[in-house]
C-alpha cells in the first residue's frame, strides 16, 4: 500500500512539472538562478534610484558650493559628514550626482530599447515572414549599418545635428535595431514552416493576425533577451558620448560628464572619475548578468555552463 | 570559389557604396553644409562664399554627383583646417591605428584562448573562477573608465608607464591592455563555453576512452572544432576594436584615425570625418570577409559555392 502512495505521489509530482506551461517553467528556472536574481536587484537599485533621485540624493546634485570642493570620500582624512563619496571641483556631491545620473541613464537606455526594439522586431518580422526583395533591402541596410563604426557615425551625426537629450536617445536608437532584426527575421523564417502557421494560414487568417497572434508572441523571448543587452550597451554608449563632450549638456549630472570632467582632476582627486566609472560598471554588470539568466530561462538548450 | 568571391566582392562594395550615401546624407541633415562648417561667428558674406567655394549652392543631386564621382575615387575633397586631402590624411594616421587595434586583438588572442580551455578543463575549480569573474567585470567595465583607471594607478600614483602619445613599447601598453579588455573578455567566455560544449561530445569521449593523452584530445580534438564561433567572434570584435580606438585614441592621445576625426568633428572639418568614416567601414567589411574565407581553413567541410 506504502509502495503504491509513493508511485502515486511520484506521478503526480511528475505530472504537475509536465503540465507547467512554458512560460512559468521559465520564471521558475529565473526565480531559481541565483545570479539572475543578483542581476535583476542591481538593475531594480538603478530603476529606484532613477525614479525617486529626488528623495533619495542627500545633497541638490547641481548646487556648486566652493567651500566644499573636492572633498574626499568618508574613510579619508579631510572627509565631511554627510559627503559620503566626496565631492567635485565645485563642491557638488558626487553620491547626489550619480543617484541623478542613474535618472539620465535608465531614461536613454529605456528609450534607446523601446526605439530600437520597435524598428528592429517590425523590420526582422517583414524580412522574415513577408522575404523577396524586401528581406533582401532590409538586410543589405543592416549590413551598411553594421559595417559603420557606430561611434564615429553617432559622433558624425550629433556634430551635425548638434546635442540634445533627444538627439542622442534617437542616435544610439537608430543603431540599435540591427540586432533585433537578425535574431527575429531567423526566427520567423523558421517559424513560419511550423504546423501552427501552417494551419493558420490554411484556415485563412489575414497575414497580420498569423504575424500578430503566432508569430510575434513566439519570438518575445529572444527580443527580450536582446533588449537587455542593447540596454546595457546604450548605457555605455551615452557615457561615452558625454566622456566625447557629444553628450547632454554638462549641467546634467550624467555618469559621462562625471567621467569627463574626473578625468581633468586625476592627479588630485581621484574619486572624481572613479565612482561614476564604478556605478556604470556595476549597473552594466547586473544588466548582462540579468540577460543571461533570462536567455538560460527562455532557452533550455542554450543554458550557459 | 571565384563565383563566391565575384558575390562577396560585390555585397562588400554595395555596403561600402551605402556608407559613402549616408557620409553624404549625414552632412546634409541639417540643410546647409556651409553654416556646420563655419564656426558661428561667419558674416553672411563668409557663408555666401564658403557655399560657392565648395559647390554647395549647387542642387543636393548635382552635389551628390559630384561627392559620389570623386569617392569612388578615394577624393573627399580636402581637409579645412590643414588643407591637405583628407583621405591622405586618413590614410596617414591608419598605421597607428592598425598598430593599436591589431596588438590589442593579439593580446585578447594570446590571453583569452588558452584561459577559456583552462576555464573549460578545470571546471569549477578557482582557476574557473578566476576565468569567469574577470570575463564578467571585464564585459561591464567602460573602455573610457579602464583608461582612466590605468592612468590613475600606472600612470600617477605609481609613475611606471607613460599616459600619453607614441613611441616604443612602453608607451603601446596601457592603451593596448584598455582597448584589448573587452574583447579578451568576451573571447574567454566564448572559448570557455565553446570547449564546454564540444568537450561532452562523443568523440572527445571517445577520444578519451580509447587511451589519448588529455592535452592532445583537448588541442586536436576539441580546440579544433570549438575554434569557428571563437573566429566568428573575433571577426564582429573588429568593429568594436575599431569604435573602441576612438575613445582609447583620446584618452591616451595616440595619434591614429580615431582621434583624428574626433579632432575633425571639434574642428568641424567634415571633409576629414568623412574620409576616416568610409575608410574605417572598408577596412572592417575587408577584414571580416577574410575573416569568412579562413572557416574553410579551419573547418575543411566548408567550401565556398
């Protein structure tokens, strides 16, 4: 009787992992994955900080207060209380300036994702479903765009254009979609020979309901795999372009402008350069560790080792 | 093989030739050339003159013609701040380049393979470890915050190494090391996972079992066979080398194509931005279709229809 039980409690604790859709057997495997975890809690810090800089900065991350200029962080002698990582050149507290950076980098990195993400998965879903002539424009446009380097061609572009917020965000957007399209357009061709379209099609559903109801739903996962690592990347980008002087205007705190004018004070203060470099470091860090869990979780057959 | 090489060559020169268009388009962006180039304090009649003298009062299609005829040719014109051609220029500047990207490419080579097969071996032992923490800060670390890292502690706290400009070995290593980090990264954990994976294969089992030493199944056995994503790889790091020398050129002023058109964009000598764009995209497209030639080496099933 005992031995019965048991098989039977087997087979229904076997069941039950056989019956678990797809999608939660993902998120089980995600929530299991200690390091995704990890990754994710650095990403949601970044997130918090960006949303509530106002609340949690200790010090107004642009006043400029010479009395306090370039004080070192807490542990070293000549520190101040309440100047945790120390301060810049002109007395703005670096802590502040990098919560308010974390602000400037999730709203670029985020809107690089949805722009980038929106042109790449619509032009990947044509060039794969639709083929033919247009597959092969899109993809020799990719091809062009690849073959730029893509930090001269945004520096090209924003010493024409000149500057802004949006420009930038539009800049590392536009070189962004390359990505999506290639990973997207290899999943469509071969999803569009699956029974499950096939039957669609043979059914007679329009060729927007395949593409919206069977097709783009089976390749959410590999964009959202993507879009972490694009996001990562536009972090890194958007330093880069302030570290360049091509960045937003140096009176926003960004982590790139930190970097930049740390660099001008490497001899005497240290921390200037040191802690934004840190921050975006760490947050790109979480961010790639985050993608692969995701990848891991979504992809059984690509489980890193 | 000559049929492939026909197609590839032409593929590459269509992307080269959609490059030089978006060069031409980018200049246009915002209308008129003339009011980019000048600084902003021109009178009007420096703008009316200035349009003349470089034809762009003429029609954007005559323009075109124009730009495009003498681009094929290597012409784009010649540089406003230092009168010379500006691909002359470009040109003048490369071996810097090249020297900077191809030691910082045989760097990430000599370090990162044998490091992922140790990694791969040893599994989850601390030479492991060490192999996948370095990978992961490694990918996360800006190229602009690693320079300035090195030039903190190599170049002012410890005064061992030069921080700027060319000459000699000493003055080639902090920049080679900070360009070369992030692709040593990547190729360790590539290699790493690459060996994981063909090292569970049957024939390296089998290999194994039938009495071979573990270096030599590990060198002709696995290493042979996990080396074509690791070249794959190598051939995309060439674009990164490429937009990662831009950055590390400023930081540690070294004077190749990189710096040059940062210079130029400051300069507003779009003439010379244009040249280092076009020249760089055609040494990527050139390299990365050696770099598809040499699969067949590699991997003696490939042959090229």
């Amino acid at each position: 009787m005992t031995t019965l039980n048991v098989a039977a409690k087997d087979l229904a604790a076997g069941e039950e992992v056989a019956f678990v859709p797809r999608r939660y057997q993902a998120l089980r495997y995600f929530m299991r994955s200690r390091a995704a975890m990890f990754g994710g809690a650095i990403v949601a810090v970044l997130v918090i900080c960006a949303i509530f800089a106002p609340w949690l900065a200790p010090h107004d991350p642009t006043v400029q207060n010479l009395n306090m200029a370039t004080l070192p962080p807490f542990w070293l002698h000549g520190a101040q209380p309440g100047y945790w990582l120390g301060t810049d050149e002109l007395g703005r507290d670096i802590l502040a300036r990098i919560i308010w950076g974390a602000r400037l980098s999730s709203i670029v990195a985020f809107s690089v994702v949805v722009i980038g993400s929106i042109i790449g998965v619509s032009l990947g879903l044509v060039a794969g479903y639709v083929g033919g002539i247009l597959d092969d424009v899109i993809m020799r446009i990719a091809d062009i765009q690849l073959a730029f380097p893509y930090v001269l061609l945004a520096i090209a572009v924003i010493g024409v254009i000149g500057a802004s917020l949006y420009t930038i965000i539009a800049v590392i957007g536009i070189t962004s979609w390359v990505q999506y399209v290639r990973i997207v357009r290899a999943e469509v061709i071969s999803l569009r020979e699956r029974e499950f379209v096939q039957a669609a099609r043979a059914v007679g559903d329009s060729v927007t309901r395949i593409i919206f109801r069977h097709v783009l739903p089976n390749v959410m996962s590999s964009v959202t795999v993507i879009a972490t690592f694009e996001l990562a990347r536009a972090i890194i980008f958007e330093a880069a372009l302030s570290f360049l002087g091509l960045g937003v205007p140096p009176s926003i705190p960004s982590w790139g402008n930190m970097l930049a004018e740390g660099r001008q004070y490497l001899d005497t203060s240290w921390w200037m350069g040191t802690f934004p470099g840190l921050a975006i470091m760490i947050t790109v860090m979480g961010v790639n560790i985050l993608g692969d869990g995701l990848r891991d979780a979504f992809d059984p057959g690509l489980r890193s080792q | 093989m000559v049929a492939y090489l026909v197609r590839r060559l032409f593929g590459a020169a269509l992307v080269l030739a959609g490059v030089t268009v978006a060069v031409f388009l980018i200049l246009h962006l915002s209308g008129d050339p003339a009011l980019i180039m000048l600084p902003p304090e021109a009178s009007q009649q420096d703008v009316i003159n200035f349009r003349h003298e470089y034809g762009f009062d003429r029609p954007v299609l005559v323009q075109f013609g124009d730009f495009a005829w003498h681009a094929i040719r290597g012409d784009f014109g010649t540089s406003i701040r230092h009168g010379d051609p500006a691909m002359g220029l470009a040109l003048e500047r490369l071996p810097a380049t090249a020297e900077l990207a191809f030691s910082a490419l045989l760097l990430a080579m000599i370090v990162a393979i044998p490091a992922g097969i140790v990694a791969a071996t040893r599994r989850e032992t601390p030479i492991d470890y060490i192999v996948r923490g370095v990978s992961l800060v490694g990918q996360a670390a800006p190229v602009y915050w690693i320079g300035i890292m090195f030039i903190l502690i190599f170049g002012v706290a410890l005064g061992w190494l030069p921080i700027s400009g060319m000459g000699g070995i000493k003055h080639l290593l902090l920049p080679m090391i900070t360009l070369g980090a992030f692709t040593t990264a990547k190729l360790m954990r590539i290699t790493r996972s690459g060996m994981l994976d063909v090292m569970r294969s049957d024939y390296v089992r089998t290999a194994l079992a039938k009495g071979l030493s573990s270096l030599s199944v590990t060198v002709h056995h696995a290493l042979r066979n996990a080396i074509l994503p690791i070249v794959t790889v190598i051939g995309l790091e060439l674009g990164t080398l490429l937009s990662g020398a831009v950055i590390t050129e400023t930081i540690f002023s070294w004077p190749g194509i990189g710096r040059l058109a940062v210079q130029a964009i400051y300069d507003r000598d779009y003439p010379v931005v244009e040249a280092v764009v076009v020249l760089t995209a055609a040494i990527f497209v050139g390299l990365n279709l050696l770099v598809d030639l040499t699969y067949a080496v590699f991997d003696p099933r490939i042959t090229y229809k």
